[in-house]
C-alpha cells in the first residue's frame, strides 16, 4: 500500500480535537466564509455564505439538541447521508458533544446497515431521506441500543429543526465543557469508512491547524489532497471486498454440498467482481449481485 506523508508544518498540542477547530475559528474569524450552502432553489439556485461564528452557532445549537436527547460522552451516533451541508455540521455538533460518529454510506443495503448499527452499538441515527429512514426503521427492532432517528431532509417530526428546539434549554457551558474535554475516538466498525475515515481525519486536523500562504493554499492542504484521494481509494476497495463477500455467503447457501464449487468462485472473484462470461447456475445470482451493489458499474 502506497503512503503519503509531509513534515508537520504546525504543532499540534496534545489537547487538540477537530471539534475545536470550530471554536477557535469562529473566535479568531468571526466573519470568514467557511462553508457554502444552497438555497432554497436547491443546487442549481443561489448558495449561501455561513461564516465561522455562523457555523459555530448552528454546532452549538445541534449539539445543544443531542445532550437534550441524552447522547454522552462515547456514545456511537451513526449518520447516514450523501454529501452535504448538513453531513458536515451533524459531523462536528457530534464530535462537539464527545460522542463519535458512525459513517454509514447511503447506498448501503438494510443488511449492512443493521451490522453496522448492531455492531457499534449506536444508541442514535441520522438519515438524509426518508427513504433511508424506512432501512433503519426497518431493522429497528434488530438494533437493541437504537433509541433515535432523525431526518435530515423535512417533512417529519423527529427532523434537526426539532432537534435543535429540544435542546434550547441546555446551557453554554454544558457545550463547552464537552468540547474542551472532547478525546479522539476513532471509532469505525468494518464495513464503514475503515482506515480511509481515519486518514480523513488525520488530513483534516493537519490542514485546520496549519497557516495558509499568502494568496495560495498550505502545504498542509497540498498533502491533505493526497491523503484524501488515498482515503477514497482505500473506500472503494473496501466496498468491493464487502460485494464479494456477501455475494459469496449467498452462494455458499446455494452450493453448500459443493464446496470446491464455492472454492472456484472465490478464485474468480479474487481476479474480477465480475464474471459476465458465466450463464448459468448460482454465477449469475452471483454476477447480478455484484452489479446491483455496485450501482450497474463492472468492476475491474
């Protein structure tokens, strides 16, 4: 495997967290454009700035709503989104309370979903759409710890607008303590993120911490990029081994009497995931599922 690394360009205090980075920004910034977002038009409208002490006003009042739901210090909170605006903001306001976040990818099947939940023991849920909240309610009954799900998308009581009232009572301080206490703990089950989550999260507190040049981007940042294309890289790895994987628990059901034909599989699928020269017989439940979780893409 390949590795990439730089010399730190910044010392980095042991007491340090990504959940500061807001903080801090917000403090020293106040009025810098940190994130954009779209407007109500959706992607192809107008976007809006959201500043630092704007960003850290939403943080706070998120993870005001989170200890209202009681999520402590530790807790698992699995999030379950495309990339967006929220993603992010739901991302910090959980490191912010000291819990860890739980990545589980969107396209995920209810089966994956309920192994990760299960598996980390997450007492709540965030879901982009609602039908992404009809997977976790589904398996909800599997997930014994599962105490909340909220929507990211409106139209549903449980939604971060409700989330962010019910947490109007909680004081400052609480908020404050939580993230000056916070401790870093990569907590990622197998079939989430894996090692790629960790090196995101390494490239992020190296280019928040870092100095940009003037009129140009950090060395930080320059690594950052490498270390996130090796994150992604690693990401899709991972998803194929975990298609190949579950193709081949349902071909062993098919061929339990035949080992050494499940034996001959696996010799495929470690060359190709996908085997369109087979016709017939358990191959092509095989070949069908390989496409399906693939989203219709040949793996090579």
């Amino acid at each position: 495997m390949r590795e990439y690394s730089i010399p730190a360009l910044a010392e980095i205090p042991a007491t340090a967290n990504l959940a500061k980075v807001v903080f801090r920004r917000a403090a020293e910034q106040p009025q810098a454009v940190m994130l954009r977002r779209p407007g109500p038009a959706g992607l192809a409208g107008e976007w809006t700035d959201v500043t630092a002490s704007q960003f850290r006003d939403e943080v706070t009042a998120l993870a005001k709503g989170l200890v209202a739901a009681g999520i402590e210090p530790g807790d698992r909170v699995a999030l379950m989104s495309h990339t967006r605006y929220e993603w992010t903001l739901i991302d910090y306001a959980i490191w912010t309370t000291g819990a860890t976040v739980v990545p589980v990818y969107e396209t995920s099947s209810a089966e994956q979903a309920e192994w990760i939940l299960s598996d980390s023991g997450a007492r709540a849920c965030f879901v982009e759409t609602a039908a992404l909240e009809q997977v976790i309610d589904g398996i909800r009954d599997r997930v014994p710890a599962l105490e909340h799900i909220w929507r990211i998308e409106p139209g549903t009581k449980a939604s971060l607008n409700s989330l962010t009232e019910a947490g109007t009572q909680v004081e400052d301080q609480v908020i404050a303590e939580r993230a000056a206490d916070l401790q870093f703990r990569p907590v990622v089950p197998a079939l989430a993120g894996l090692r790629g989550e960790r090196v995101e999260r390494a490239a992020l507190v190296q280019v928040n911490q870092a100095e940009p040049a003037p009129g140009g981007v950090t060395e930080a940042e320059d690594g950052a990029q490498q270390l996130r294309a090796e994150a992604a890289r690693l990401q899709r790895g991972i998803h194929r081994m975990q298609v190949r994987d579950q193709a081949l628990n349902v071909v062993r059901g098919m061929t339990a009497d035949e080992p050494g034909e499940a034996v001959g599989i696996r010799g495929h699928l470690n060359r190709r995931l996908v085997l369109p020269h087979v016709e017939q017989g358990p191959h092509v439940l095989l070949d069908v599922a390989e496409r399906l979780a693939l989203g219709g893409a040949e793996a090579h």
